[in-house]
C-alpha cells in the first residue's frame, strides 16, 4: 500500500504514480503539504 515518506498517510497508486519521485516514493501528501507545493514538485523531494 503506498503511503506518504513524509508523515505515512495513505495515497493512491495513481497519486504516487503522478507525484512520486523516479522510484515511486512520495516524499509529500495533502495531509502534510499545501495544494501549491504538490504541483510545485515539492512531494518528490526528501525533506
């Protein structure tokens, strides 16, 4: 089950798929990051 690097929520394999980094790991969520960073990639860096 794909979940969140940064705080373990759940995300969707689509979600992690979309906003993931090259190994498929999402560094950031909608739990723990706003809307604008998501977009901005932020969610592919390790914090």
């Amino acid at each position: 089950m794909p979940k969140c690097q940064n705080c373990g929520a759940h995300v969707t394999a689509r979600y992690r798929r979309v906003f993931g980094d090259n190994n498929g790991e999402v560094h950031g969520c909608r739990e723990c990051m706003s809307t604008t960073d998501i977009i901005n990639g932020k969610a592919t860096q390790d914090s």
